[in-house]
C-alpha cells in the first residue's frame, strides 16, 4: 500500500525528517507516536502533498505508484486521506454542498456519474448520524463556527463519505473530550476492513485504547527510532520518550 | 518668477509634468487629477466663525514650549540643502510649490545626546530636512502654532536602516498653515509620528511615506475642536516586503468645521507579507459641520493582510445615557466620552514626559 | 431554476472557445450610417415614429453630449473612443414588423437563443418568468403581456411605452438621471434605441420575477438601452437583467441608463448578471461597458435594492445608486465583481442619504486575478436634514496571484450629527490552506478556487432571485478559469 524509503524533507533549509522509512500493508493500522517538533505532522502533510517541503532524499511508493508524481487532488482521488489536526473553516461554502463536491470529484476521477442527490441524501444522513452529526450542521458553512469536537467528526465523517483506502489521522484526538472520542473512534473502527489502511499520529496512548493498532513507531527528529506491537505504546505511557528514545 | 525657478531648478528634473504643469498655473488644480484634493480648499479664504463660534485663537499658548520639561531646543545647523524629492507615486501640489519657494536646511539627530528633541517649526521659514541614523530611540516634538502662511512648508525624514525615531507633532491655533511631511525609511527601521491638532482654523497636513523591508511606520492623528476647514492627507506606499503601516486617525468635528480626511495604503506588486491598517473615525456633534472621510486601498501584491475602517457618528447616547443615570451631568459626560475617543491615538507616544503633557493639552483645549 | 441549468448545459457543449458565448447569428441588418450627428438622432426617432416631445427630448441631450467631456474619476485605463466609428442604430430586418407571436419571430434568432440555453417557448411556460428579450436594440418579444396587464402592469418596450403611455414617460424618463448629468449620460439620451418600461400600479405586487436578456449581436453597434421602472405606492416588482454577448474583435461601446422610481411603501429589487464578452486574454476586443443606474426612492418607507454580478467586459464603469428622498427610505447594493485577465472594473454605488431616518446598506465582494484591475468606488453621502440616518458598508477584496490589483476608493460625506456611518474593507489573497484542504479532498485547483470563492461572494450571491442563483455560481467559477497555474 505505502512504502516510505530514507525520506529526509526540509522546511525551508530547516531538515525536519531525517531518513524516514516506514511501510504499511492493505488492511494494517499503525500508530505513529512522538513528541512535539518530531516530524509527525510534517509527514502527513508532505504525503498529502502540501507546497513548502522540500525532499532531497528518499521514495515514496504508493500502490505501485510514485506519490510524488501526483498532484494533491490527484493523491486524494486515490484514495489517500488526510484527517487534518485543524481542519480549514471555509465560510461561505456548505458543508453538504461540500462534501458532495468532494464525493463527485472522487467519482468523476474514476470514470463515475455524479451522485444521484436521493442515494447522497440518503447517504449522508445515515453516516452522519452514526457520528451524532446533526443535520443542522451539515446546513452550516464548512467547519465555520464548529467546536473542536464538531470539527473533528467531520473530518470523520468525510473519510466514511470518501471510503479512502489509506487515511492519515493527524493527532485527530486532541481537543477532544471522552464522548467525542469514543463516537470519533467507533467511525474509524466501523471503517476498518482488509483492503484499507489507517495510519494513526498521536501524542498520546489515549486514542490507541479504542483504536487498537497492528503496529506502534515511535519517531523521534525526523525518523522512526523504534517500532513494535501495542505493548510499545503501553511502555512508552510508562517510562516517556526521552527514555524510550535513549533505550532505542 | 516661479515659471524661472522651475524651468532652471534641476531638482525639478524628477517632477513629472503634470507636476511642473501644477506650478505653471496659478490655480493649483487647473488640469491637476483632483482625486488627492477632492476636499481640499486651500485658496478659500476662511475667517474664524460667525458671532456664534468664537474662535480662541487669540489664546496665549507660548507656555506650551516651556511646558514640556526635560527637553532641550535643538541647535540648528543652517547648512542648505537640495534634497531629492522622489516620492514617485503622487505629485504633491505641496512638496513641489515648498520646494519653490523656501530653501532647505538640514538637521542631523544623531548630533545630539539628548534623547528628546524640541523644535519649533513656526519659527523657520525654510524647508527642513532630518536625518536620523543611529539606532537609539529619539523623540522629536514639532510645535507649530500661531502660523498665518499660504505658502506649504515641507519636512522630510530620512530614517536610516535599523534606526528608530518618534515625532510628537502640535498642530495648535494656526490661522493657516500647510504642512508637507515625508518619511523615508530604510530597511529595519521604525517611525512612529503623532499629530495633534486643534484650535486651528484652516489647516493642511500632508504625510507622505515610503517603507522599505521590514519597516514599521505608525501614524497618529488627532483633531478636534477646530474651525474653518481641516485636511489631512496620507500616503503610505509599501514598495518592499514584509513592512507593516498602522495608521490611525480620529476627529471631533464641530463648531461648523469641515474636518476632511484622505487616507491612501499603496502596495507595490513586490510587497509582499505588507501588513497595512488604518482606521478613521470622526465624532460629528452638531449639522452645521461635515466630517468627509476618504480612505483608500491601492494593492498590487496578493500575499498581504490590509484593511481600512472607516465611520462617522455622534456621541453613543446609550453612555450618555448610562453617565447620566449614575448622576454624571450631559456635559460632563459628553466631555468624557470625546476624551475616551480621542484619547486612544496618544497611545503610541512612548515618551512619558510628552505623553502626559499631550494629555494635558488635551484636556485643556477639550471645551 | 431548471432553465438556468440547462442554459449552463447548453453553454458549456459549445466546446472550445474560451469564451463560452461567443458565436453570432447572420441575421439581415438594416443599417444607417457609421457617426454621431444630429441627423442620426432623428433618423433613431423616425425610425420609432417618436412623439415631437421625444425628438426634442433627444436633441436636447445631444447637444449637451457635444458640450461634455467624458468622465474621468474612474480608475480605468480607457482607449479613446471615436464616437464617429459606430452604427447607433441597427434592427434585424425580418423584425421590421412585428411579430404577433413567437411562430413568427426569425428562426435564426431563436436558433441564436438556443444555442444561449435560453428556449423562448419553454421559458414562457416556466416557473414564472416573463422575458423580455432584447436583440439588437429591438424589442423582439414579449411574453406573459396578458397576464400583467390584468393586474393593470405596463411591462413593454420603452418605444411602445412612448407611444401608448406618453404621460408615465414624460413624467419619469430623465427624472432621476438628467441628460446633464454626465456625458455617457446625455449620449444615451439623445441615441437610446430600446430598453424595457415598467409601470406597477398602486398596491400591486408583481407576482413574477420580470426579465430581460440583453445581447449585442451586429459588429460596431453601440448598444444604447434605456430602462425606466416605476413602482407606484405600496407596490413591489423584483426585475432582472442578464447580459451574454458574441465574441468581437473590435471593441464595443455600450452605455445604458436605468431609472428606478418607488413612491410612498414601494420596492424595487433589480438584479443584474453582466458577462459581456471580456475581450481576450491579452485584453484585445471585449465591451465597454459605461452604464448608469440609479433608484430613487422618492416615497416615505420605499426601498430600492441593487444586486449585480460583473464578470464580463473589458471595461466596466458602472455605479448603481439609490437617492433616498423619502423618510425612513431604504437603499441596498449588494455586488460581485470578478475581472480577469486584462480587464478592469471600476463600480461601487452612491447612497445620498436626504430623507429622515434613511438607512443604506453597502456589501462588495471584488475578486481580481490576472493581470486584471478591479476598484471598489463609492460614496455615501448624508445631508444635514437626514436625520438619525445609517449607513453600513463592507468591502473585501480577493486578489489571486501578483500581477493584479484591487483598490477600495469610499467616499464618506456627513453632515448630520445624528446619522451614523461605518465602513470596513479588507484586501486578502485566496488562502493557501482553505485551497490544500480542499484539494486534500479531491477537488482540482480550479473547482477549489471555484468553491472557496464563491463562499466569499455568498453574501451578495444569496440575494439574487433563485432563477439566477445558480447561473451566478457557476459564471464565478467560469471566469477565474486559468487564474490558478
């Protein structure tokens, strides 16, 4: 599915990830801890194919495909999502208006018809209610005015919308209080089968209670520094990253 | 007399023709793109008012220069000079007819240890130019007061890369005075320029500024209690990345004044990151006076954040209101809420001494 | 709203042109002359067998055009304009009588029409809206006539007004625009060849969205149109106007004028989407577009509102303003105005604030892209008897890419201590992380562009009528086309 080889990416001359090599499976969850400026983020944006990095080093295989010939539509249409840590507020755009532009861009990309608007209706409130998403807010302007929980179910519920086959989620547990957490979780679990991947950032073991990961890497400046199963992120509750990373 | 001054003065080799074409006529706005001066009045005779409104002109205020303590007067040099006037973007009817008909002298900050600096321009009948290099905050107080002249006077800075200046500008009981200010400042620096008028019965300020990298410019008006017509002018021009402007202006018209305020923020295509704001607001207290406001956005660069508010009203009757109720008398309450109006633009006055003191002076010409 | 949708279909197969307009039927012009003289002016009013009173009307207005120059306030680079090098009059020949129905209109116009999306015959039978077409200055059909004129509704052509309601025209036609008032003005006045007149009668509301497709069709012709709308009191008509145009290379002038009157409790809501042929990329050809508008709201509790969506015409100099004679008087411009490439844009509007307790509303979305120049003008203007009197206007523009520019030139005039006006404006560029976000999601650049600005330009787009809504949207994304690299 994904396979990351001795990436190294800058910031404007600043090297955030220094030989970075990770490689995930159809049907896999992984989790990808770290501190605060270790390059978690950085990653999920430069595979979305955000501007302002800079590779010097490194490959990215995608389905058999380089990644880094793809635009960020292009990535998105086959299949890689991005659930982002702040999620953008368009105003002015509606959020249904929205989100079956997106299904229709996807649909287009693969030779499809657009969505009749019954089956996206029908559709939409179905998913939207298995997130405690009130139709109310899909009337709403995109993210505008959403609290922070609000904001991250809809980043959930654009990911069931969209069915990607391999979905990032970028710290999507912060701001996020219990109840959210756990409808947030129950969306990813329900998407999970053996043809999709997910590969969970986080700060924090919390989120990995619900989520449960086939793998746990830890990265540290810029590359991953030790990997396991979901025992590793148990221990790295316990002792810390500086003494993980020092043991590593 | 002034067509000969023109045609030989090589200093007027920058001036466009449209400019020179300005000088060649006797009235200033014959052919002249009128936009900068849509409510300009400059050859309007205005008298003080009516029976109604007197005006206090006569009002003594030669103790504001020994007021203002701490402050030395500074040792001018009458070295003339030819400066190049290169503001590109705006023929100023005001720096071109000043550049005619005064000569220029030069005054140096850096020759003085002092770090607050007095001068009074109503006493100089030349043009003057200021040159600021060192880095070291100085502020320069600027009174001019009592002045009857038809004839524009210019001042021009010239801050140098990193360094830093304050100008606290009186404005205070002028018959007529037209003033012409231009700011360059060079890479780094930073220029804060306050400018406090009031009593004044027909007045024009002009303030021209050109920002390179990574400047601040901060501008600062204030204006109330006034008669006959007031204009202020500015134009600040954002020619280099990543500079900032702020620029704000308030009035209190009344008295059957005109209070006029034009306010440009240009920002050249390769000023990019420019992060530009002004706001005007006046307070119009009676329907014998205008308040026109004119703010303006030029923009050629996309990556910039620029905004400009602009309003015009009365006083919030609501507050009047809540004063009243808790045994404030109108009159007392109204003088309170044009203090907290106004009071807001001596805010980036960063010398105490001087501060304070423009705080009194407020006070005391607040009627 | 069907119909709007299907105009967007049919437009968009017409395949490869950029401009998606841009084609022209061969239909027989009659034609006078090239030039501007006097005996134009009078060949225009044989030709409509004019009243004596109109003729003089005309002349009159001429002679003050010759005394005039143009304006000049606008931020606009305009070529000068030879006044002698246009046709001022032209009307397609099979129209010379009147057809009693659509049957006998020129299939080459309806052929024409089509190919637009805009089906006549399907469009009387649709949700409400009676058209009014305008082809080349001649009023060609009007339809839902009958219907109107049981409600005592006057919705005709402005000749046939001049003919059947000589007192409504005399009163009105110039009242709020006087020939003098500036030269596009006046040369309006002395050459208008056709235009719509409305008349809604005292407590009568106009059950159907009124209107008018404009398209300029023969080479050279300066199309001249002259709207008069008068909403009698306690009336209420919402009109639109929408304007397509064929693809030119030589530059057309078009100058319009229209009048709005509200008397006591009327309204008025005028909606226009303009997408004149822009010229192209390089800014060769495209329509001059110099239009005045202005309501006045005449009546105490009346209220005009202006919507428009610019998107076409090289160069578009236009103001639509209200005067707000009546107390507690409204007035409303709500505007979207998008210039690409090389064109330039100078609009905004003029709030003359006069009655007591009038109020004013001001909401401009500019988007500027290319190598384009779009500038947000207008002045808000309180008197000193309009007491208690408001005024609120925002302003935001949207720059995309660097080679463009976007200026906000209000002017605000008070001389009322009890009235209140506040301005905002901001100038931004299209934001970086909204466009990632939503490509992140599957759009390509230029839908994503498409999306976020029309989320910017929501505001004003939600206060045109349904039926043009939707066109609207999709005309927005049509013309920042090729703005993104």
């Amino acid at each position: 599915m994904l396979n990351i080889k001795d990436l190294h990416v800058s910031i404007e001359g600043k090297k955030i990830l220094n030989g970075l090599n990770l490689s995930i499976n159809k049907g896999e969850v992984h989790a990808l801890m770290g501190p605060n400026g270790s390059g978690k983020s950085t990653l999920s944006y430069f595979l979305s194919g955000k501007d302002g990095y800079e590779m010097e080093r490194g490959s990215i295989d995608y389905n058999g495909k380089n990644l880094l010939d793809l635009e960020v539509d292009e990535r998105a249409n086959e299949g890689l999502f991005l659930a982002f840590q702040y999620p953008m507020e368009i105003p002015g755009v509606q959020t249904s208006f929205f989100l079956k532009t997106a299904i229709n861009s996807k649909r287009k990309h693969h030779g499809l018809p657009e969505i009749d608007a019954l089956e996206f209706a029908k559709l939409i409130k179905s998913q939207a209610q298995e997130l405690d998403i009130s139709p109310d807010m899909l009337r709403r302007d995109l993210n505008v005015n959403y609290s922070g929980g609000e904001k991250k179910k809809q980043e959930i519920l654009q990911m069931s919308l969209l069915n990607p086959a391999m979905s990032i989620l970028d710290e999507t547990d912060s701001g996020l209080d219990i109840d959210a957490l756990r409808i947030v979780s129950e969306g990813v679990n329900k998407l999970r089968n053996k043809d999709n991947s997910f590969l969970v950032i986080t700060h924090y073991q919390r989120l990995l209670n619900y989520i449960k990961p086939d793998y746990v890497h830890i990265i540290a400046d810029g590359k991953i520094v030790k990997s396991g199963d979901f025992s590793l992120a148990l221990e790295l509750e316990e002792k810390g990253y500086e003494e993980i990373s020092k043991t590593a | 007399m002034i067509k000969d001054n023109i045609l030989n003065d090589t200093s007027m080799e920058n001036l466009s023709i449209h400019a020179k074409e300005i000088l060649l006529e006797k009235n200033p706005f014959k052919n002249f793109k009128i936009e900068n001066y849509r409510y300009a009045q400059l050859h309007k005779n205005i008298e003080s008012q009516s029976d109604t409104v007197k005006s206090p002109l006569h009002k003594d205020l030669t103790k504001l220069t020994t007021d203002i303590s701490h402050n030395t007067f500074a040792n001018i040099d009458l070295k003339p000079t030819i400066d190049k006037w290169g503001f590109s973007n705006s023929d100023s009817f005001f720096r071109v007819s000043s550049l005619v008909h005064r000569t220029s002298i030069s005054i140096n900050l850096d020759n003085f240890k002092e770090t607050s600096l007095f001068l009074n321009i109503s006493n100089i009948s030349k043009n003057i130019t200021i040159q600021k290099k060192d880095p070291q905050l100085k502020t320069l107080v600027l009174l001019n007061y009592n002045c009857d002249d038809e004839t524009p006077k210019s001042l021009i800075f010239n801050v140098a890369e990193n360094a830093n200046l304050e100008v606290v500008h009186y404005d205070v009981s002028n018959k007529k005075s037209f003033l012409y200010f231009e700011v360059k400042q060079s890479n780094y620096s930073n220029f804060n320029f306050a400018s406090f008028q009031s009593n004044n019965t027909h007045i024009r300020n002009e303030f021209f500024s050109s920002l390179a990298e990574k400047c601040n410019f901060e501008l600062s008006g204030l204006n109330f209690n006034n008669f006959g017509v007031n204009d202020n002018y500015s134009f600040i021009q954002h020619v280099k990345p990543s500079s900032s402007s702020r620029e704000v202006f308030k009035s209190i018209v009344n008295n059957g004044a005109i209070t006029n305020f034009q306010g440009k923020i240009y920002v050249d295509s390769i000023a990019q990151k420019t992060d530009g704001y002004q706001m005007s607001r006046s307070l119009l207290l009676d329907n014998i006076s205008k308040a026109n406001n004119k703010p303006e956005l030029e923009i050629y660069a996309d990556d910039v954040k620029c905004s400009h508010g602009s309003t015009v009203s009365k006083i919030d009757q609501e507050q009047i209101f809540y004063f009243n109720s808790r045994g404030i008398s109108k009159e007392v309450a109204n003088l309170l809420l044009q203090k907290a109006f106004i009071i807001e633009t001596l805010d980036i006055i960063q010398t105490k001494d001087i501060k304070d003191f423009s705080i009194k002076l407020l006070d005391n010409l607040l009627t | 709203m069907a119909a709007t949708e299907q105009t967007i279909k049919q437009v968009n197969k017409l395949g490869n042109s950029d401009y998606k307009y841009g084609f022209s039927t061969d239909v027989d012009d009659i034609k006078p002359p090239k030039g501007l003289n006097e005996d134009i002016v009078k060949y225009i009013s044989a030709q409509k067998n004019e009243p004596e009173w109109m003729l003089d009307w005309r002349l009159k207005a001429f002679s003050v055009f010759n005394k005039m120059p143009k304006p000049d306030w606008a931020k606009l680079d305009i070529p000068d304009i030879d006044f002698q090098d246009y046709y001022y009059y032209s009307s397609p020949k099979s129209l010379k009588d009147k057809p009693k129905s659509l049957d006998e209109i020129d299939p080459e116009i309806l052929k024409t029409y089509e190919k637009l999306g805009i089906p006549i015959k399907e469009q009387e039978k649709l949700a409400g809206v009676a058209v009014d077409v305008v082809f080349d200055s001649v009023s060609v059909a009007t339809t839902y006539k009958k219907q109107l004129s049981e409600l005592g509704i006057i919705f005709c052509s402005i000749s046939e007004a001049t003919k059947n309601h000589p007192e409504l025209v005399k009163k009105y036609l110039g009242s709020v625009i006087p020939i003098a008032d500036h030269s596009f003005a006046a040369l309006n006045s002395a050459v208008f060849t056709d235009g719509s007149f409305v008349y809604i009668p005292e407590g009568v509301r106009c059950p159907v969205e009124l209107s008018t497709y404009f398209r300029i069709n023969a080479m050279n012709t300066g199309q001249f149109e002259r709207t008069l709308i008068i909403a009698d009191k306690n009336s209420y008509v919402s009109y639109l106007e929408g304007c397509t145009a064929p693809m030119r290379d030589e530059s057309q002038l078009h100058a319009a004028n229209v009048e709005l009157v509200t008397l006591e409790n009327a309204e008025i809501k005028y909606s226009t989407v303009q997408n004149w042929y822009p010229g192209d990329s390089e800014g060769k050809g495209g329509i001059y577009n110099f239009v005045t508008k202005r309501g006045a709201c005449r009546g105490n509790n009346s209220k005009i509102s202006w919507t428009q969506v610019e998107t076409g015409s090289a160069i578009t100099w236009k103001y639509p303003s209200c005067i707000l004679q009546g107390d507690n008087s409204k007035g409303e411009f709500y505007s979207v105005a998008i210039t690409n490439n090389r064109q330039q844009a100078d609009t905004g509007t003029k709030m003359i604030h006069i009655g007591k307790n009038t109020s004013s509303k001001i909401i401009s979305k500019g988007i500027s892209a290319g190598k384009a120049n779009n500038t947000y003008r207008g002045l808000v203007n309180i008197q000193s008897k309009a007491s208690n009197s408001r005024n609120f206007t925002q302003c935001d523009s949207l720059l995309i890419g660097n080679e463009c520019g976007a200026h906000t030139v209000p002017y605000i005039e008070s001389s009322n201590s009890d009235s209140m006006v506040e301005h905002e404006a901001t100038t931004s560029k299209i934001n970086e992380e909204q466009l990632f976000y939503c490509m992140q999601r599957g759009l390509n650049s230029e839908d994503a562009v498409g999306l976020i600005v029309n989320g910017f330009c929501k505001e004003v787009l939600q206060h045109l009528p349904m039926e043009f809504a939707v066109e609207a949207q999709k005309l927005v994304a049509i013309s920042l086309e090729g703005s993104v690299g």
